[in-house]
C-alpha cells in the first residue's frame, strides 16, 4: 500500500471509528485520524523529494562515491517526527494550521491518560480540529480533492463532525460572553478557555444566566469535571499572551502576565495591575524594604518585599 493510500485510510477507519456508538472506540479514533494526518505531511515530503524520498528520513548526510562525486543518504532507518516536519515544511514553504494539528495532539495526548471521561465530545473537537488540516494538506499541499479521495461517506461525516462540535461549542461561549469581567485581560481571553483536566474548548457556567465573575462556576461539556476560574485563566493567558510574553523581556519590557502573589495563578495582568482571577492588587506600599523603590508584583511574590537587586545581593549574602 502507498503511502498516500495508507494515510486515507487511516483517516477513513478514525471516522468509522467515531461513529460508532461505543466508548472504546473513541480513543481508536483519534489515534487513527491523527496518524492519518501525519502521513498526509509525509506524503507531501515524499512528493518533494528526489527518487529516493530522502526528505523522509529523520537524519541525512553527505557522502563521497569513488567517483569523488557527493550524495544525499539516509542514516539510520527512523522516519521524520513532526518537529522535523515543521521544518522541512517551512523550508520548502508549506502552510499548514500547526496551531490546530498540535490542539489535536493535545486532546490526543489527554485522552491516552483519562480514557472514560467524556472522550466522546473530546474526539469531536480533536476531528473537528484535523478536518481543516487536511483539507489544507490535500487541496493546498497535495492538490487532490477531498470527497473523491477520501469518499463521500468519509468526508461528509468530517463535515457533520465539525458543525456537531461547533455548534456545541458556541453554546458554551455564549455563557461565557454574559459575564462582567473584571478585567479586560480575562476578556481577551475567553476565546482561549479549556478545561484543565481534559483541555477541551467546551468550558461553559453552569448557570448561563450569571453576569458575575464573583460568581462564576465553571464545568467541562467534554469531561464533565468543575474548573476553577484561576487555572482556566493561566491556561488562557499562556495562549492569548504568550507571543507578548516571549518578546517583553527580550525588549527589556515586562511580561503582560506574571504569577499573583495572593493565588499563585499566572493570572496577575501587569498593565491592569490587578489579578484576573482573585482581583489582588500590590499594596500601594509595596516598596523594598532596603531602597524604598516600589516592586513589580514578580518582586513581590519571589523576594519577601525586596527589589530583585537586593534580592540578589542577599542571596550573595547567604
């Protein structure tokens, strides 16, 4: 069997898979849709390959013939990882939604671990997930159609699959989108919420009708377990401010967000001074206790009131 084929049909048993009304075959059909995705990516190396597919092999070097000629060969026999992939695919420019692929593997990764808690609806999200990546992998990168590749039946379901999961999904945000935030961080972030315990997206109150953040409880659709407001915040906060706080520090600025002293949850919003989760704020006395100067809220939580200079001059101390 081709590669290609091997990847469609993947693809094709983790949908026959998710149809069927049985728990145990819910993990099987992540697993298999995932791995067909991944051999789409290796297809698409295979076809920018020479002859020789070596754009597939994890390692590669050059190596003189007798001829005093050099050659591209494969070391050793393991095939490229997705890491590998991605580079290859930037080098050779290939676009790919890698956001939603690593959400996927995500889930994926989740499900492995807590296999009986609403693994249904996590499925749902994690196929809903790779339809867009392989649709971008088989019309953009491969230029083949989707319906006669994988079938009708096949690539209908994938169609049903998404609109189930996004129709569930808008549900829950529409009771998040009633709540007053405290902060427009918190805000921002809605759109990043998911569940701490399965990392689903399908975070919901569990009264719809609440406008209080004060009040907010938080349950999982997917999993059905309860969130607490701060975890699902940090979660959010790493992907809605994580570009921001990758580049702060290198500009010498301050990362947007940072760990609050009182709940110890990266909730603490730098520019709002204030906690997204807990509502702390700094005491408008907080100063080292050596200098006088005021601190940030990291010198706060990590130096037992001194600025990060005096802290580091007494830990030389000791």
């Amino acid at each position: 069997m081709s590669l290609f084929a091997n990847a469609l049909e993947s693809i094709q048993i983790g949908v026959e898979d998710l149809l069927k009304n049985d728990n145990r075959r819910v993990l099987s059909a992540v697993r298999n849709v995932h791995a067909g995705v991944l051999l789409l990516c290796k297809e698409k190396l295979r076809r920018l390959s020479p002859d020789d597919e070596i754009l597939l092999a994890q390692r590669f070097e050059p190596q003189p013939n007798d001829q005093g000629e050099v050659s591209i060969e494969a070391v050793g026999r393991n095939t490229v990882g997705v890491d590998d992939i991605k580079k290859r695919f930037k080098a050779f420019g290939v676009s790919l939604d890698w956001k939603r692929l690593d959400a996927m593997t995500d889930i994926r990764n989740h499900m492995e671990h807590s296999y009986y808690k609403g693994s249904r609806e996590r499925a749902r999200q994690a196929v809903a997930d790779a339809l867009l990546v392989i649709r971008q992998l088989l019309v953009e990168a491969l230029q083949e159609d989707p319906l006669s590749a994988l079938g009708s039946e096949c690539w209908t379901a994938l169609l049903e699959n998404a609109d189930l999961f996004e129709a569930e999904l808008q549900t829950c945000r529409a009771t998040l989108d009633k709540i007053d935030w405290e902060t427009e961080a918190a805000t921002r972030a809605t759109a990043d919420f998911v569940c701490p315990s399965c990392h689903s997206a399908l975070i919901r109150q569990r009264d719809p009708a609440n406008t209080s953040q004060h009040k907010v409880a938080l349950f999982c659709s997917a999993c059905g377990e309860d969130a607490e407001l701060g975890p699902v915040l940090s979660l959010a906060f790493d992907e809605t401010f994580g570009a921001e706080g990758h580049i702060a520090p290198k500009d010498g600025g301050e990362p947007p967000i940072t760990t609050c002293p009182e709940c110890s949850e990266e909730t603490y919003v730098v520019e709002e001074g204030r906690c997204a989760a807990c509502d702390f704020a700094l005491p408008d006395d907080a100063a080292c206790a050596v200098c006088g100067n005021g601190l940030n809220a990291e010198e706060y939580y990590e130096h037992d009131g001194l600025c990060s200079y005096h802290a580091h001059i007494a830990s030389k101390d000791d």
